[in-house]
C-alpha cells in the first residue's frame, strides 16, 4: 500500500491470527508504547519459536482486504495452517507473499484441509523454510514436540520384532530422546520466561530512574558505558572488524568532565598497557586545561575504569555484540557489582538488544534508552519515515516499506513521474547503516521517454497534465523502461557487498526499504543533530555538525562541529518537532537525526529534509564529548538548544514549557548562527590507512609532535587523536580544533598529509582514504585550479597537501 505522505497504519494489541503477552502497565513518562512494537525483531534470540502474526491494520492486510474482501475469510481461515506449521517446527517468523494467498484461496478447488505443498507454496522463501522442516528431529522441536518424539519412537519399537536387539535399541532412544527434548523444552520456557522478567524489570527500573532523575544528574553517580552494536545477526556479521567498529567512542569516557561522575567503559578490545597509558594521560589534562600550564595534569584513574570482558575471544564466529559478550563474561560482571556497591549508577548503551536489559538486569540497574523492539522498529529506514511522518517535518519525496519487486516499480514509476525534477533516485535497506546498504540511480539521464514526457508536460500545462491520457500513457512507458534501466545503471554504494542490482534487490527486499530522492540541487550540504530524552521527558541537542564525506556522497566519514549550514532556528524547531514523536513512540535516551540542506535552484531558497534517524549513541557525540574535554567546555554549539518554536532566545540556562508537552532544557542559545564561535573543530573516527600498522603509537605520536601536529594547553587548540587499538593498527580518529573554521579545515588536511608521508615509502602508499578525505576538504574550501597557485604562495604546505 502506498505510504507517501501518511503515516503506516499501526496495527492494534490484537492479532487475527495470534496473540501477544500484555507489557507491564507503565511506560516511558512520554505515552504508551505502540503494540506495533513487539512484531518479533530479529535482533531476539534464534531459540524463541515466535508465532507466524497478521496484523488487521498492518499495511498488508489492509491491501489484501481491500482487493480480495470477497474471500477474507478464506485467506483468515488459511492463515492457520502456516501458523500451526511453523510453530509445530519451531520456525522463526516467515513472511506471506499475500498475492499467492490470495490465488490459492480463490482459486475453484481449495480446500479447507490443504496439502503441506499447498501451505508452504504461500510462504516467501519457501525453499529455505522447507529445509529447515526436513531437518532430523525438527518436528519434535514445536508443540508436544517430546510426547511426538516418544510416540514416533514407541510406535518403531513396537513394530520392531519381540525381545531383539532393534526393540531393545528402540526402547533406549525413547528415553533419551524424551529427556533431551524435554531438557530442551525447558530451556526454551526459561529463557522465555528470563526475557520477560529483564523486560518487566527494564520498565520498572526506568520508572524509578524517572522518579529520581532530577537528583541523580546533580549528584555523585556511575556511568556504565556499554558501546555495543546491537544489530541483528545478519547485518552484525557483514560488518568487518565487529569489535573494532564498537570501540569508535572512546570519547565517552570524557563524561569525567563532570567533577559527580565516575565512568566504567566496556571496551571490546584488550587494550594494551601502552593505550591505557595514552588515555590516562588524555583524561589527566583536565587540570592543565583549566589552568593551561601541563605540570598541572591529574591523575583521574580513580574516576574512570576500561574493563575487557573475558568472553572477547570466546566466540570468534558467532559476531556478538558487546552487550551479548559481557553477559558471559561472569568475572567481569562481579567486578561491576562491586565497583557499583552503594553507588548511583545507570547504563547507557550503542544500539540496544536484548542482552542489554539482561546485563542491566545482572547489575540492577536502569538503562538509559529505549527498549529494543522500539529502537529496531524506529532506527530502520521505514521506521524513521514513520518518526518523521507524525512529526509533520519536510521529508524527500519517497515511499517506505517496500517488500516486492512489483511494489518497487510502481512506486518508483509514480515517483519519478511526480517529481520531474529528480536527477537521483536513493535505494535504501531498511537494517543497514552507514551507507552500506544504499544504492543510488541517476535514471532522468538514462530514461529514453523523459524528453518526450517533459514535452507533453510542458505542452499540457499542469492542471490538464495531471488528468490527462497522456500522463497515464507516460506512467506506462516508465513503468517498461525501469526493470532494465535498474540493472543496468543503479549503483551500490558498498559494492564489495553488493556487486550486482539484484545481490542488492534480493536484500531490499528481503529486510524491506525506503525510495528518496536525492536533492535538485548543486549546493548540497548533510549534517546530524545528537539529542537527548531524558528520563523525565525533557529533550536536550548535545551536538551538531556538519559532515565530510571522505568515500562518496552518501557515506559520512566525519564531520565538522557545530554545524554552520541550517540558521539554528529552524534546525531547532525540526529537532522539537522530531523529538517529540520520539517521544510518543517510546524513546528514551540518545538518538540522532540526519538532515540534508540545499538551495532550491529555481527559488532560491534553503530546502531542509529529514533523512535518516538513529535511536543510539553516536560517533559525532563521543567526538563532541573530547572536544569539550579538551576546550573546557567552551565550545559555542550555536544551534545546540533545543526548545519549542516559540521558545525564548535568551543565552541562559533555563526551562520552558509548552503547552501540552513536557519541558525542554536549553544549555546555550544563539539566535545566530555562530560564525565566531570560540572554537570550532574538524572530526572523524573514520580514518584509515594500511601503513599505520607499521608504525607503534608511541612513535606516531612522537613523530607528531616533531612535525607540529600536537595540542597546546594554553590556547586550547591543535590536534587529539583518538587511537582504538593496537593489534592491526590501522584506524584511528583525529579531531582538529581552532577559532576558524577555514583554518581548521586546513590543519586537518595538513595533518593527513604529513601522516601519509610519514608512514609510506614511495613504492608502498598503502590502501588508505586520507586522499578521499583532503579531496573532500578542497570541495568544501572551493580550492580550484585558478586559486590554487595563490594557495601555494601563502601556504605551501596546503597546496601540496590538496594536490596530493
């Protein structure tokens, strides 16, 4: 069904085919959470058989009740049968294809009693389904699964022959097999009845972590930093150097800055001793910061502990997360039950899962964030259109939860037909991050109707246009064209993964995904806001920036803070607007919003769309948390309140209340964007190069420091690297701060460019994107080949760097 424009229709508590367990009476202080939530994720554990569910207001059946009323009850009546068949095998979820549940139960001789071909035959991926049902024993994993293995077995040994050997054999498996299903069983029932009892527990710790937020952020307390990437399975074990990727925001551990809070950072990597040194060294400037002069550095290793989980080598295969590792990991969660003894402390975590209510719930103590279905549900592409959608911002034109081939061309076709405009079109799978599953098509430039379109349109006038014959002629022809001008032209972004248009389809439509357009518009700039909800419901932008772009247009590789291209007064009216449909979703904690901003080249006037929403801690805010370290705090975010649009502009601390919402902390207020802000910083945490392997950190650092590229306490500006890990060594982060933007800019690509130098031989560059990223820095400069001779007179340094 089409979504453009609407918000999804949420299906109800009920199902037609099968029911939920009912959540625990309170919620989030915002609203009660939405039933549309607690469709099974496949962020849950693989060990729970979830039951086949058909909403009666989800979007697809709602399109199968519109089409096929006559037969309704046909479809409802077959719906049982799957439903029996997947729960008997212990079968995760499945999806229906509802165009062949339609046929087969229209069809002349359907029966009430249908043969097993005919159920799975309704069933998408019905092949993969079907081999999970032939497996040995699988049938005895469902319901009555050890009485149906007992009476399988019994019936075998009674046809075997009196007194022999094959009886006696018989009679042995009975008993055994009885047992181990049965023990099977029941390890089942209690980790099903373990997940219900962390989620009742979440709820009621967050209840109480409301109840007494107002004290606890003001006095002494702990802080768990759990960076984990909760994701589910398949999108976890594509993402290379798992653990690497959830050790980027060591910038956590800057929380310090407050004198009330200890921080405990779960680190998926063992560091060495010589990284622990670095950062004890880092968070130790504290005091020289303050005061500028570096005799005055503190020892702070009683206010922060790094602890490594044991577990981190123990499943090499299985791509766990962080939060999974920790939670088997006994001795270092003693250690965290002692370190806690008596002490306020609460979790925040990265992408939530399940194992992060279970270690909140081995620790007792609240989570600060959303529950995982609601996180899953929100931060996929569809969800987030869903976010934005109820909050009424501007959007890209597109359509969302796009799960057939058929659906993708239609709603293609009429995009394209609707927004003439639109160079690009944007292909986005729903679980993916980063950019790794998009792909992009420039199809105006490949679609041979188009001149003929634009004349008819043209010609018509755009009142006849949209009724005339023509229009749905053009409608035809783009609709034939698309199927090869797609695979032949549209390209992935990661096309490592996806080296194909149909590797990529197959997952679209697989996880499901959105359309968008990509802005009309030469003068393109992408920046991401960081926010807050807090316990209480009160809303807080922590950081933004805007991005670079190191590895293409649609990858974000840093970013540069605070962001400079939106007037701060309209970012901060989107930012309320989204927050508070956060907010009656049921999110909780720190999430951040992607927003692309250009000039609309016929009005002139700045365009800002909604893009993309992630319910989680990001790389930017961890960055953001280093800049403040190591500047004091006295970075001038510009646009970072966040209060209502008729909020008051005046630069102090305050609350406002608007009617009808709940209040919204404003930390600094800039009417103005702030073009001589204090400080400004360039940042990324995604810098790589092949060759850095080669070299120890110590020596890096030194060699830094010999060709300038250091941190001066007094003036509080330079550079700070980030450093993850010392195995491979083969990323880092860097953040580059300075009083102009220009100049900081600069000093980044300086900085890059002496690293390279440093570390490769002239016969060995290394595979690296430092170039990417100064190319990237000479866009944003507008260095071109006229000015950059001029360039090389004032600063050679950064002519060689760009042309490099």
């Amino acid at each position: 069904s089409s979504s453009k424009g609407n918000t999804a229709p949420l299906p109800p508590s009920h199902s037609m085919v099968s029911t939920r367990k009912s959540k625990p009476e309170w919620r989030y202080p915002a609203q009660q959470l939405e039933s549309e939530v607690h469709i099974p994720s496949q962020t849950q554990d693989p060990c729970l058989d979830w039951d086949i569910a058909v909403y009666q207001e989800a979007p697809g059946f709602l399109a199968l009740q519109h089409h096929h009323h006559s037969s309704l009850g046909s479809i409802v009546g077959f719906l049982e049968h799957p439903e029996n068949l997947l729960k008997d095998h212990t079968v995760p979820l499945a999806a229906i294809n509802g165009q062949k549940l339609a046929q087969i139960t229209s069809d002349s001789d359907f029966k009430e009693n249908p043969t097993k071909r005919d159920v799975l035959s309704v069933i998408k991926d019905h092949s993969s389904v079907e081999k999970i049902l032939n497996r040995a024993g699988q049938s005895c994993r469902g319901r009555g699964g050890s009485a149906g293995a007992a009476a399988g077995m019994q019936r075998r040994c009674h046809r075997a022959r009196p007194g022999s050997g094959q009886q006696q054999w018989a009679a042995g498996v009975i008993s055994t097999s009885w047992l181990s299903w049965n023990h099977l069983a029941r390890l089942r029932n209690a980790l099903r009845e373990a997940r219900h009892r962390h989620l009742e527990n979440f709820y009621s710790r967050a209840k109480h972590l409301a109840a007494n937020w107002n004290r606890i952020r003001t006095s002494r307390r702990t802080i768990i930093h759990i960076p984990s990437l909760g994701y589910s399975q398949h999108i976890r074990e594509h993402i290379p150097d798992l653990a690497l990727q959830q050790n980027l925001q060591m910038g956590r551990l800057c929380d310090i800055l407050d004198a009330n809070v200890d921080v405990i950072y779960i680190c998926p990597l063992a560091l060495s001793e010589e990284l622990l040194q670095y950062y004890n060294k880092l968070l130790g400037l504290q005091a020289a910061v303050r005061s500028g002069n570096p005799e005055d550095m503190a020892d702070l290793q009683d206010r922060f502990k790094i602890l490594t989980p044991e577990a981190i080598n123990s499943f090499p295969e299985h791509h766990m997360c962080l939060a999974t590792v920790l939670k088997y990991s006994p001795r270092t969660l003693h250690r965290l039950q002692v370190l806690l003894q008596g002490k306020d402390a609460f979790v925040v975590g990265g992408v939530p899962h399940l194992d992060d209510l279970a270690v909140a719930d081995e620790l007792q103590v609240p989570l600060l964030g959303s529950e995982p279905a609601v996180a899953q549900l929100y931060s996929s592409k569809s969800g987030s259109k869903r976010i934005f959608a109820s909050a009424g911002v501007p959007t890209p034109p597109g359509e969302w939860d796009i799960h057939s081939r058929e659906q993708l061309l239609g709603a293609l076709s009429q995009l394209i037909l609707d927004n003439l405009e639109v160079q690009r079109w944007l292909f986005k799978v729903d679980e993916e991050r980063g950019g790794n599953g998009t792909a992009f098509c420039d199809v105006i430039s490949h679609l041979e109707c188009y001149p003929w379109i634009q004349r008819e349109c043209q010609g018509h006038g755009p009142e006849v246009w949209s009724k005339s014959q023509a229009r749905e002629l053009a409608l035809v022809k783009i609709s034939q064209e698309l199927p090869g001008l797609l695979a032949q032209h549209v390209q992935p972004v990661n096309e490592k993964r996806f080296p194909t248009w149909e590797k990529f389809l197959q997952t679209f439509l697989t996880q499901g995904g959105v359309i968008e357009a990509f802005p009309f518009s030469t003068s393109i700039t992408n920046l991401t806001v960081d926010l807050l909800i807090e316990p209480t419901g009160e809303m807080t932008l922590l950081s933004s920036g805007d991005q670079l772009h190191a590895e293409g247009p649609l990858r974000s590789s840093g970013t540069t803070i605070p962001q400079r291209s939106v007037d701060p007064e309209v970012l901060k009216v989107l930012c309320w607007k989204i927050g508070e449909a956060c907010k009656s979703k049921g999110v909780l904690g720190y999430f951040s919003v992607d927003f692309v901003a250009f000039t609309h080249p016929q009005t002139r006037e700045q365009q800002v769309w909604a893009t993309d929403l992630d319910l989680c801690y990001s790389d930017q805010l961890a960055l953001t948390q280093l800049l403040l370290y190591v500047t004091d705090g006295n970075l001038d975010c510009g646009s970072s309140p966040l209060q209502g649009p008729l909020g008051s502009k005046e630069s102090r601390t305050q609350q406002v209340q608007h009617e009808g919402t709940t209040p919204v902390r404003i930390l600094c207020c800039s009417p103005q964007p702030a073009p001589s802000s204090p400080w400004c910083a360039v940042a990324s945490s995604q810098l790589r190069h092949s060759s850095l392997s080669g070299i120890s950190y110590n020596l890096l650092l030194h060699m830094c420091k010999a060709r300038g590229l250091g941190f001066d306490l007094q003036e509080k500006q330079g550079t700070v690297f980030v450093l993850y890990e010392d195995q491979k060594r083969h990323r880092l982060g860097m953040i580059t701060i300075g009083e102009d933007l220009q100049g900081v800019l600069l000093t980044f690509a300086r900085n890059l460019f002496i690293i390279h130098q440093e570390i490769s031989a002239p016969n060995m560059q290394g595979e690296t994107n430092f170039k990417m990223a100064i190319r990237d820095i000479e866009a944003i400069l507008g260095v071109t080949a006229e000015n950059k001779l001029k360039l090389e007179e004032e600063q050679p340094w950064g002519a060689d760097a760009l042309k490099e």
